[in-house]
C-alpha cells in the first residue's frame, strides 16, 4: 500500500501516525480529509473499466431481458461510482458506492438467483446467464470499494483486514492499458539485449526513497576502490561519490517533502510526467558517476532508465544496479548497456534513440547536439532532452594585474585542476580553456562620459604595465604553487594526472587558426577586454571576475549569463592575505550549478541545473481541484494596469480563473526569495594558512522566451496568458521575441484583431520584439543567428512544424515547451532560471560580502515596484 516505510518513519519519530490528525470516520466508512492516497489514483484504470462494466450491465438487463428496476438499480449504482471517480478516487464515495453494491448483489441473490436455482422460478439457460451476471458485477465492484478501503485504512494508521480477494488481481493486471504493465515500446525494439523494464510503482518509490541513502553511502568504501582501479585517487573518488549522494539527497527530500504536504496541509502532490516513460540517461566521460545523479532523479519523476555508459565504466555501474537491487529497486527500472559514440555501437544507441521518450545527457556539446539531430532523423520528434554540456570558462581582471598572486593562481586553477581535494564540489571543469580579458589603455575620445570615467581606470591598468608576455611569464609561475603528479595513491596531490596528459599550463594569446576548441587541455587565451576578440559569457558555465573590491567585482559579475558568477575583490597589497576563486568551485546545497537554460549555450534543451529549486520541484505539482478549496484561504494580488489590459483578451471566465492562477504563481516566487548562506570553504587563501570562505546567493532570473504563432492561428490563449505573467513578475523581465510566421500580402506581412491590438500593448508596455517571417528559410535563418540559445514556449504540437524548425533549435541549444502549464510550480519553472553568485573573501570580508550581494539583488534582479497580496480569500 502506500507509503507504508514513510508512516513508519513518521510514527517513530515523532509519535503521531500519518493521518490520524484531523481524521473522521462516519461508522465504519471513513469521510476522507485531503487528497486520494496514491495507490487509488493508480488504480483509477480498474476503476473505470468496473464502472463501465455496470453501464454496459444495466443496457444488457434493459434491451435483452426487459428487467426495467434490475436495470435502474444498476445504472444508479454506476452514478455513485462515476460521481467518486470525478472527485478524484473520494474514498468516502467509493465506499457508499461499494456498500451499494453489496446491498443490490445480496438483494439480487435473494429475490431472483435463490428462486431460480430452487425451482420456484424457471429460467431458460440465456435468461439464467443474464441474472447471475447481475451479482457477480455487483460483488465485483465491492471486493474493489474494499481493496481501496483496505488501503486508506491502512495508509492513515488503522489495520487493514487480511481478506482482501482483489488485491491479489490489482497490482497484477491493468484492464484499460494497451500492453501489459511489464512491457515497453523499448523492451520490443531491444529484445536482443533482454531487457525487461517494469514501470516505477508508488511503493517502490516511497521504498527507495527512505533506504537508498543510507544504503549508498555504505557502500562507499567499494566504489572508491572501484574508481581507483579505473586510475582515480581515492580521495578523489570519494570526493564525486559524495557530491553524487547529496545531489540524490537533495531529490529524494524534495520527493519526501511533497509526500508529507499530501498528508498535512493537502496543497501539493507529487508529479510524476514521466509514468510508464523510457528516459535514456548518458554520463560524461570524465565524471560518469553524474549518470547516477540523472538516473535516480528520472526514477522520481516516474521514468524507466536506459543508461549507456563508456565500456571502462560499465562494471561500475553494474555494481551500481545490484546495490539498487538490494536496496529493494524492482528489476527492470534500470538497465545498463556499454556504449560511447553513436558510431561505437549505433545498433543499440540508434534503436534508443529511436523510442525514448527523454535524453538525459551531461557531456560534450556537440555529442549532445548529435545525439538530438540523430533522434529527429530517425522520426523520434517528439523526444524531450536535457543536457549539461561543455562551455567557455571565463576570468575577467577589473582593475588588477595579473602579477597579483591571488589573481594568477586563481586563474591557473580553473585551467588545470579537474578536482579539488578536502571540498566536495558539483562542479568539473568541462572546458580545459579559460578566457582571461584584462584592462588596456585602448579607449576613443569619442565614447560617452560614462566610458571617459572606464576610460580612466584603464590608464591605469596600462601604467600598471599588463601584457600577454606578463601573463604568461605569471601564470607560469603560478602553476609551480601546486603539487601535481600521477600517483592516484598521493594523499598530498592538488591535481592528479592521467597518464598521456600533459603537466605544463599553455597560454596563448590570438585565436587559432583552427577556431576555439571545447577540450583544450590545460590551455589560457590571454587577451585584452577591449581587444578585437570577445568571447562573451553566454558561452560559459562558470565565470570569475577580480575587482579591486568585493562590490566592485559583485556589480560586473552579476551583469554576465553564466550560470556561476565568482566574485574576489583583491588588496591592493599583494603580499596581503588574499582569497581566490576560479570558474569552479559550487558546493551543494549551499549553492548550484549550470541553471542558466535559455542564457548561455553551456546548457542546452529542458535542463533546469543542479540543485537549482526548478529542478529538486519539478517532481512537485499543486494539487487539481477539489472541495477543499472553498474552505481554504489563499492569497490575492492586485493585477496592474498592463496585466487587467492584458486579460481583456480573454473570455470572462478564463480572466477570473487566471487571476487566481497568476497569485498562485506570485506567492511561490515569494515563498523562494534568494537567501544568503552562511560561509562555507573553498580554495586555499594565498599568503595565509586555511581557506577561502564563500558566500552565496541563489538568484531567480527570468527566463529569455520566445513565441511562435504560425500562421492562420490568430491569438493563443496561451501567449496571451504568458504576457499577464511577464507583467506581475516581480523580476527584471527581458523582453520576449514573438515569432509571426505569415504569407506576403501585397509585400507586407499583416495581422488583424485581436492579434493587431495584442502586438500594440505588448510593444508599448512590455517592449516585446515581434519578428515576420515571410516562410520557413527566413525564420531558420533568424535561429541560427540568434545571439542567444532559443527556448520557445506555449508551442502547439511540435511535431508539426517543419524538421527544418527543430534541427535549427536543437543545433542552437535552444527547447520548445509545448503548451502553456496549469500547475503554479510548472510555471514558475518555465518562467525563471537561477544564477548562483558567489563571493571568495577572508572571514573578516563575510559580512561586506553578504551585504553586496543582497544589494545587487535588489537592484539588479527586482522591480522597483512589486506588487504584494491584497487579501486573503
């Protein structure tokens, strides 16, 4: 039954078991508080194919037999059932459907069977048939009532009762599925490799969660072993399977967080889009313990897992699946298969790639571009995929030399190292290059008054003698300050190497001749900020800036789109104790990695970050209706003039539904306002003993949206609905790129109203950007030359735009989110992404660094005016 392990937990915790709290009973049939227990709504299916059983029972009796009151007494029944189904599996209505039921079979037995089968009446065999059918319905319908019966019994604290003949047959069978519960459109394609997938049951999950934490770390000391047989240091090894488990942590209490508020104040649920779904899972190369991360999250959301990992790491992951095994993971949710490239083993990758219904991916940009152009050749056009891919790291110096100590070994760290010992870290570096700009003397007289005072500073960086000799001459230096070498077993390593690997810091100062290169090894372009060549960081995962001063450094960093900003502000006195910082370091769960989708291509496709509050929540959902709400209060925010403008283009009842939404919406960005962490250890401080200390803060930034409104559609609901959000958010919104795709008429693309007047309230107040495209060239020829990765929302049935369409996203980096959610927490995630900002400083510099940084929030991530609920209602 459900969540058994959780009500036990619970029990011996605090002493209260689930449920008994605000509990009644009307006799023996239970008046149901808050929502169905999981495992009703997972038998909706025996539920419907019963109640439709009854229906098809009374047209029988009517038409075939004549039996007008036996056929009335039927279909009443059928009403008293179907009225439970609507109110979501109500136990308490199941249970008067399940009594009546009982009643009508006895009552059959003893005025029409009984007779019959004594003699007193005679029936011919066909007429015999139709009245024994009538029971045996009825009693079928009453063994369900008690199974269900059973389990919310059982499920809010009470005894279940041994007899119970329909539970045998329930967990067993799915009457209304389409294939049998144990099978899988991957299980046909792939019989050669025996897979046998099994959809994720509730319990299962419930059982997962409360036992694989514990269990995993036990097994600690085994898989460091098994690492270092693949030539990692243990230390090192330790390290990843530790960042592994509290990113499984993090999920598993989001899960278990969302099963309680099922069973306390009833407003949310636990959503599971991926129910009877297959989600192929690929690891990276250099840190493939990720892949478990990916896999225990998409087992929450309710997927089937393929992982197909490098043949190296196979025994590993088998390991893996027996400990998940023992820890009571059903066969058949996670299957794993060797694998590299598409070319390595294109049988078995192709055939995946051909089915699935989601790839989760962490690696190589373009491998992941790869793999989602392969599934849309193949016809899989459908497919959802994510991906935490390779990117530009970038170090910007303001105002400081490269000669400081701090700023150079902070430079050659993000360079060099892939893992840093004694810190447990969810960042790798995925890019060998880092980007370093430094201030030059090179301004025009005739830039504005504002650049005239940059202007300044850059003189005096210019007499502070900064060039790309000085910078190599430095960062060689630098690198002579940590101990790097090839000895896994070398407790004392900064930096372990591989053998093949080389041990020397290349700097380079002009563009190859051959372009960037995502996996240069251990390599530093060295150029001038105000040179010809600019890298911008919409190309970076992490990005580190040195500043004379902390607000200095937090004011430049938090105007950049990777999705870690560090921030250092160095003294002016370079043997002075000093802290440093790299493009890596994020820990968890104090900060987050790689959560700026529609910001930088270093993210690519439906990838809402690591530890980011839209990710651990996507498995998170408002409850759907029900008659709770008439009883609740909820909060009410007063619509501006834009929004009220706005929803007149709806119909009267979507304006007063909607508005109850958008506050929905509005009061989870104010339960998740970014909170300061307290200080936490990172690298090494130069010229002292112990470390860095980091201080961060988790932004919310909105998200950059794109619209599509093909041609002949008119106005959407759905973009009308996401232009009322955009105008009560209470962040800085970019404007939205709104697509129009329409035939030339008389050379000139023209709409009509409503849409005609929509376009005008957007653009004067919203300051929306609408784009014509006369055909499809055009508008692929707009996405391949977008400044940034496209993320398109509120698309109507993807699958029907042109191949040409999808490819130009997916080879961006870019997503398309069909339709518009309904559910506050689907549309927050859709609405924002996060940043991680943080500051390296002294423990004397914590205080001034949480102060800038709470500043810069308020300044550059918040409306000035936001406004607060009204009431409650």
């Amino acid at each position: 039954m459900t969540d058994v392990v959780g009500w036990a937990t619970k029990k011996t915790s605090d002493g209260l078991i689930s449920g008994e709290i605000n509990q009644n009973w009307l006799f023996c049939i239970p008046i149901q508080v808050g929502p169905a227990t999981e495992y009703a709504r997972g038998a909706r299916h025996w539920f419907a194919f019963i109640i439709l059983t009854q229906v098809g029972q009374a047209v029988a009796q009517l038409i075939l037999s004549g039996a007008l009151l036996t056929s009335v007494m039927m279909a009443v029944t059928a009403l008293i059932g179907l009225y439970a189904w609507y109110q979501d599996m109500n136990i308490t209505y199941i249970c008067l459907w399940g009594a009546a039921s009982l009643f009508q079979g006895l009552m059959t037995c003893i005025s029409s069977l009984l007779p019959a089968i004594t003699g007193v009446l005679s029936f011919d065999v066909w007429s015999l048939v139709l009245l024994i059918s009538v029971p045996v319905v009825y009693f079928l319908a009453a063994a369900f009532a008690w199974h269900l019966y059973n389990d919310y019994a059982e499920d809010h604290g009470k005894k279940a009762y041994a007899f119970d003949p329909f539970g045998k047959y329930a967990a067993k069978y799915d009457p209304l599925a389409k294939v049998p519960i144990s099978d899988s459109v991957l299980v046909t394609q792939l019989h050669l490799l025996k897979i046998k997938m099994r959809p994720v049951t509730v319990l299962s999950l419930h059982m997962l969660s409360f036992e694989i934490p514990g269990a995993m770390l036990m097994c600690l000391p085994s898989h460091g072993q098994l690492l270092f047989g693949l030539g990692e240091a243990i230390g090192d090894s330790e390290g990843e399977f530790g960042e592994v488990a509290a990113l499984m942590r993090l999920s598993l209490k989001a899960y278990q967080a969302t099963l309680q508020a099922t069973k306390t104040d009833f407003q949310f649920e636990v959503s599971r889009e991926g129910e009877g779904r297959d989600c192929l899972v690929m690891p990276p190369s250099n840190f493939a313990l990720l892949g478990l991360k990916d896999t225990f999250h998409m087992l929450l959301k309710g997927y089937r897992v393929l992982l197909i990992v490098q043949p190296r790491f196979f025994p590993h992951f088998r390991e893996i699946q027996l400990d998940l095994a023992s820890c009571g993971l059903p066969d058949g949710l996670v299957e794993v298969l060797p694998g590299i490239t598409p070319d390595a083993d294109p049988e078995v990758l192709h055939e995946a790639l051909r089915h699935v219904d989601r790839l989760q991916f962490t690696g190589s940009s373009d491998m992941f571009k790869s793999l989602v152009l392969k599934a849309l050749e193949l016809g899989n056009l459908r497919m959802e995929h994510a991906g935490e891919v390779s990117g530009l790291n970038k170090v910007r110096l303001d105002n400081v030399s490269v000669s400081h100590p701090a700023v150079a070994r902070g430079t050659c760290w993000a360079a060099m190292a892939r893992k840093q010992r004694r810190a447990v870290h969810i960042c790798r570096v995925v890019s060998f290059l880092t980007v370093l700009q430094m201030e030059t003397a090179k301004r025009r007289e005739e830039e504005s008054k504002a650049k005239e005072r940059l202007a300044v500073q850059a003189r005096f960086d210019a007499s502070v003698g900064d060039n790309a000799e000085m910078v190599k001459a430095a960062l060689d230096e630098a690198q002579k300050a940590f101990n790097i070498g090839r000895d896994p077993a070398d407790t004392g390593l900064d930096i372990l190497l591989r053998d093949g690997k080389t041990d020397q810091l290349e700097v380079k100062t002009q563009e190859p001749a051959d372009g960037f290169r995502e996996w240069w090894e251990k390599a530093i372009l060295a150029t001038p900020r105000d040179g010809p060549l600019q890298l911008r960081t919409n190309q970076s995962l992490g990005h580190c800036v040195y500043a004379p001063s902390i607000s200095r450094a937090v004011e430049l960093g938090t105007k950049e789109d990777a999705s870690n900003i560090y921030c250092v502000g160095v003294p002016e006195d370079a043997s002075a104790p000093s802290a440093r910082a790299g493009t890596t370091g994020a820990k968890l769960p104090e900060s987050a990695f790689g959560g700026m989708k529609s910001y930088t291509y270093a993210v690519a496709g439906d990838h809402d970050g690591v530890g980011t509050v839209q990710t651990l929540f996507d498995i998170t959902k408002r409850r759907g209706p029900n008659y709770r709400d008439q009883e609740e209060a909820y909060a009410q925010y007063e619509l501006t003039e834009v929004a009220e403008m706005l929803l007149e283009f709806l119909s009267p009842k979507d304006q007063m539904s909607f508005t109850k939404q958008i506050s929905n919406v509005l009061e989870i960005f104010s339960a998740f306002q970014p909170e300061l962490t307290a200080a936490y250890g990172g690298q090494g401080l130069v010229n002292a003993e112990g470390r860095s200390q980091l201080v961060t803060l988790q932004v919310l930034k909105p998200s950059r949206k794109q619209l599509l409104i093909p041609r002949g559609v008119g106005l959407p609901e759905d973009i009308v609905k996401m232009a009322a959000l955009c105008a009560m958010s209470p962040l800085k919104e970019i404007p939205v790129d709104l697509h129009l795709l329409s035939a030339a008429q008389a050379g000139k693309l023209r709409v009509t109203d409503p849409l005609k007047s929509f376009l005008k309230v957007v653009d004067k107040n919203l300051g929306w950007r609408v784009h014509y495209h006369e055909d499809t060239d055009m508008f692929v020829s707009s996405l391949k030359s977008a400044e940034y990765p496209p993320y398109f929302f509120c698309i109507k049935d993807k699958h029907l735009l042109p191949l040409e369409v999808l490819k130009a996203v997916a080879e961006q980096g870019g997503y398309m989110y069909e339709d518009l959610p309904s559910d506050p927490f689907s549309l927050f995630r859709c609405l924002t992404a996060t940043q991680a900002w943080t500051v390296a400083c002294t423990e004397a510099q914590a205080a001034e660094a949480g102060e800038a940084l709470m500043k810069a929030w308020q300044t550059a991530g918040l409306r000035q005016a936001t406004c607060g609920p009204s009431r409650q209602s």
